[in-house]
C-alpha cells in the first residue's frame, strides 16, 4: 500500500527526507540532467519566482516515509500552462499501477490550477529517429501509457530536431486534460518559447529557438492520431490514499467521560457529535487515531507543580461530583488548606470550572489529539484538526479555568517549534488569556488574538490591546479586541489585520485556537457570524500557505454548530488547496502581494 502526496517545501524534517529520496532517483535514473540541477530542487520549491516554473513534487510513499516514485511537475502561472518535467519509480517497483497513479495526480492539479494544458518531453517511437531496440521498446511503452490518458505528441513541427547534429530529441506531448479541447497556434508557440527558454536556456544555439516556434503553423495545433489505442477504454489505477489534500482528524475519543451535568454548564458532548455530523460526508477529511504522549509534554508549557496537583486531586473526587473553586488566595496564598480539593480556588480563576474525577483524563486526551494533530504536519499532511473538548486556550502556566485544564493549541505549538517557527492565531470569542501568559515573554512564538473586549467578556482581566509582550517577547504578542456589537465587516477587517502581522512574521507553522461562539446566538458571546462569514474566514485563513493545526475550543449554540464547522473547514480547505486568486483578492485585498 502507498499514498499521494504533495511535497510543498522542505520546512519539516520528514519532507526533507523525502526530497532527498527523490534526488536519488533522479540520480540513478536521470543522470544526464547534471547535480546542479538535482541540487537546486529545494531553492525551486522555496522560491518559484527567482525559477519562473512554480513547481511541485508528487511522492508515493509508503508509511515508513520510503519514498517508490514521484511526479515533478512545473506551473507557469504567467502563462497558464503546466510542464511534467520528470515522472518516475524507484527501480524494483512495478511502475505501471504506481505511475497511473501518479499521473492522474499531475493531471488533477493541472486542472485545478486552471491549465491551457499539460505538456511534457517523451523521447521518439519512429525506427528513423532511434537505432537502439531496447530504447524503441521503451519508448514505444511509455507513449503507449500516455496515449491512454489523451495525450499525445504534437505533429508537423521542428520540436523534435537536435541541439547539436547527431544528438536526439524528444516529442513535445500535449494533454488537453479536457476531452476535446483544441491547442491554439497562438497559446502553442509562447508556450513552446517558454519551455525553451525556462528550462533549456544558454544550451540552445543562436535562432534555435526562434526555427522551432516558427515551425508551429497549424492553426489549431496538429496533435498525432492514436498509434496504441484505438478505442477508448477506462484507465485501471491503483488504490491509493492521498493525503495532499485531506484534513487530518483527530477526535478525542475520551471526551464523554468529562460530563458535567450542572445546570447551565454549556460545555456538553453534544458539541463534539454535532460539528461532527456538520463535516462528515464534506470528503476533505481522513480521520486518524490519537496516539498517546508523555505527561512530560504537559510540563512543557505548564508548572510541574500545577501538573501533578491537577492529576492528584482529581483521584480523590467521587464519581458524578465536582468541585467548585470558590476561595481564592489573594494574599497569604503560600499557606494553602492541606485537603487538595479546597485548594482549587489556588489554581483556578474563576468559579465556574469544576474538577471532577475524570477532568485530568478527558484534559490529557485533549492534549493527546493535539500532539497528533500537529505531528501529523510533520507527516505529510497540511492541515490538521484536534476536534477535543474540554478546550485548553484559557489555561495558564499554573492556573486553570473558562472550562479549560490544560492548553492543548500551547503544548502542539510548543511540540512544533523544534522544526521550525509557529504563530498562534487565537479566533475564539474568548481572549485566549493561557496561550499569552505562556508565550508572553518569548520571540520564537507570535500569538495573535481576536476577541471580545475584556471590558465586556471573559476572562476581563486580560486580552487588551495595549498587551504586547514583554522582555524577549516585546511585539510578538498581538491583541486584536472588538466591541460588545460588531458587522461582520468589522471582523473579516480586524481577521485581514491578524493575518497580515502573521505573514510578516513567516512562520513555518500555524495553530489556530478555533472557537464557533463568534457566531450569531451563541449564549457566551455577542457577534452575528453566520455560515458564510465562517466560510470566508476559513478561506482567508487557508490562504496563508502555511501547514495549519486546527485546535477546537469553544463555540455552544448547537443548533448551528454543524453549519458553521462544515462552512469554516470547506472554506479552509479551498484557501489552502484551491486558492481562487480572484476570491482570494477580494477578502482581503490589503494582502495580495501574499496570496498565490
């Protein structure tokens, strides 16, 4: 078994790997096309403009990360055409299920990106243009696979004649990608200069390049008739599980054992069954078992000694009780009472947060999903989504509170930041007053919040704007606070600005703190969001480019949860994967030197 997918850049350790591999294949197979070439694939994928081919690479890998083929592909965006420069297996693969696989992946993109068409180089099938049989059979095969999918070499041209006499040149192929589609001479030539150009430059001799655009006449283009196929027939692929373009899920699966039934407690797992039933038959989604982590992770964001108190006291709590906190230590809080139950109110900062017996189990699996959820980025996936309940952004270094135990969105921030830098972008009604105690004295994390003004909502001790960092941490803290009444032009405004501080700092990763009680009717909150601002938001967001961990917090209106999830994550989901540059522009158009 093996999976499809997009290799994006060489931000994680995993898809560094992975490009390697594929040049080594490149290596071994295509020797010929020179190490500076092979070399220079991670600066292409870093920089496509400095390269004038965007490009992207296709892998089939298994799930030990081997790499058995790839597809690397090059879109000029400019001129509204793809290239397949190379299409290969490892040796000792069967490459013909592997290779339809990988091609039909090459063409999927090429349509979404909106492509003339798809071209690429086979080398000839005619016995006057090679000698060698064994070459004449290869050729002969991989023309005959192409034929199958519609494609097939342009006729009646000088593409074929060599750089230097005596040397060899390929067929320039053409997939129209849709059936029936003709090449225009007009479209055909520029592209052909392009190809040339980009990908051949100071090898082709004086007026080569001219004599093979001026060769193209034929208005449309000559395509030659079938040699191999005659009638049409399906094409058999492989199965295969693409990951490029799926979200990753990860459902606490221990979140009903944390039920508290007081009256008025919003925070029910009713919440988790609706937003599931919102994205279940949406088709953007793999979901993926949580794995368990060391207690030692929670340490890496919070006190050892808020740890171990949270983990002991719930033991001692009867089952179907809970434990209010309901005295604080404002002074002389170094004498704590010695039963561990009566000490909430010392890590605790409000009253309506109850320690039960299963309050630390249901926190940890939180915490778990998280963890998943982010490593998962580290695996090939772009976007990633801990759908946990209880939430986490409330809770502090040594205090817990607003429903909150342990801070999920902090610790897979924390767990990220060994491969690369993060921004915390926090879109909960609810300022998330634990991520930015955390982070509040240090650089390597921004931390972004839109919010509720602390004048009117929870937690109203923290979340205002002039809340910046501080020491390290001095500008990489940014509060974003919003009137108790807003438009939703107000928000998708004060959204375009949390983005643009984020794209500034570039970050390799993103965690986003998601909560749905920004929406109309939510009993904790106040703004009107509806399905289609979510969707909008969730576009914007997905346009940043950048591998996203999606960490669920609040949001308590059933009755439109599951709306509101399904239009966030399809939003989410196009900004990432399909990016309509027009779409794009017109929600946040400040940003559109940074929207591709």
């Amino acid at each position: 078994m093996f999976r499809i997918r997009r290799i994006y850049d060489t931000t994680t350790e995993f898809d560094r790997r992975a490009v390697e591999q594929v040049q080594d294949i490149l290596r071994a197979q295509f020797g010929g096309i020179g190490e500076e070439a092979i070399e220079r694939l991670p600066m292409e994928l870093a920089d496509p403009l400095r390269h004038r081919f965007r490009s992207l690479i296709f892998i089939a890998d298994d799930t030990r990360g081997t790499v058995k083929g790839f597809a690397l592909l090059r879109h000029a965006s400019d001129m509204r055409f793809c290239f397949l420069d190379f299409i290969s297996v490892q040796r000792g693969e069967s490459g013909g299920g592997l290779g339809g696989v990988l091609y039909r992946h090459v063409r999927e993109e090429s349509i979404q990106l909106n492509a003339i068409g798809l071209f690429y180089e086979c080398l000839p099938d005619d016995i006057g243009l090679v000698t060698n049989p064994d070459n004449l059979r290869q050729n002969r095969q991989r023309l005959k696979f192409y034929e199958r999918f519609g494609a097939r070499p342009v006729a009646g041209t000088l593409y074929e004649t060599p750089l230097e006499p005596g040397g060899s040149a390929p067929y320039l192929i053409y997939d129209p990608l849709l059936e029936g589609r003709p090449l225009g001479l007009s479209d055909a030539r520029a592209i052909v200069r392009a190809i040339l150009e980009r990908k051949y430059g100071a090898a082709c001799p004086p007026g080569y390049i001219d004599m093979v655009v001026d060769s193209f006449r034929d208005d449309p283009v000559r395509i030659r008739p079938p040699r191999y196929i005659k009638k049409e027939r399906p094409v058999r692929l492989v199965p295969a599980i693409s990951i490029d373009r799926r979200i990753a899920l990860v459902v606490n699966d221990r979140h009903m054992i944390h039920h508290v039934h007081d009256r008025g407690y919003v925070e029910s797992p009713v919440r988790i069954k609706s937003i599931l039933k919102g994205i279940a038959d949406t088709g953007i989604f793999h979901e993926i078992p949580p794995r368990p982590f060391p207690e030692r992770m929670l340490r890496s964001v919070h006190t050892a000694e808020f740890v171990e108190y949270l983990k002991r006291v719930c033991t001692l709590i009867r089952p179907d009780e809970s434990v209010y906190p309901y005295v604080f230590p404002i002074r002389n809080g170094r004498r704590p009472p010695r039963e561990l139950p009566l000490r909430a109110g010392y890590y605790c900062i409000d009253t309506f947060t109850p320690i039960n017996r299963n309050a630390y189990i249901a926190a940890k699996r939180s915490v778990d999903c998280a963890l998943t959820a982010a490593q998962s980025l580290l695996q090939g996936y772009r976007l990633s989504y801990a759908l946990v309940r209880p939430p986490g952004h409330h809770a502090e270094r040594r205090v817990f509170g607003g429903f909150c135990y342990f801070n999920s969105a902090a610790i897979a921030a924390e767990y990220l930041l060994r491969h690369g830098s993060v921004a915390v972008l926090d879109i909960d009604y609810h300022h998330g007053n634990g991520t930015q105690d955390i982070f509040y004295q240090r650089s390597d994390v921004l931390t972004v919040s839109i919010h509720g003004h602390p004048q009117h909502a929870y937690p109203y001790f923290t979340g205002f704007a002039d809340e910046r960092g501080e020491n390290a941490g001095e500008g990489f803290n940014l509060n974003i606070p919003l009137p108790e009444t807003i438009t939703t032009d107000d928000y998708r405004n004060a959204l375009g600005r949390a983005l643009k501080r984020i794209i500034s700092f570039n970050p390799s990763f993103l965690v986003l703190a998601l909560g749905f009680d920004t929406s109309r009717g939510d009993p904790t909150g106040s703004w009107p969001l509806k399905a289609a601002d979510f969707e909008n938001n969730g576009f914007m967001i997905g346009s940043l480019r950048v591998p996203i961990a999606v960490v669920q917090e609040g949001g308590y209106r059933i009755r439109s949860l599951s709306a509101n999830a399904r239009a966030f994550f399809s939003g989410l989901w196009e900004g990432a994967f399909a990016r309509k540059l027009e779409r794009a522009r017109s929600l946040h158009p400040e940003n559109n030197h940074n929207v591709v």
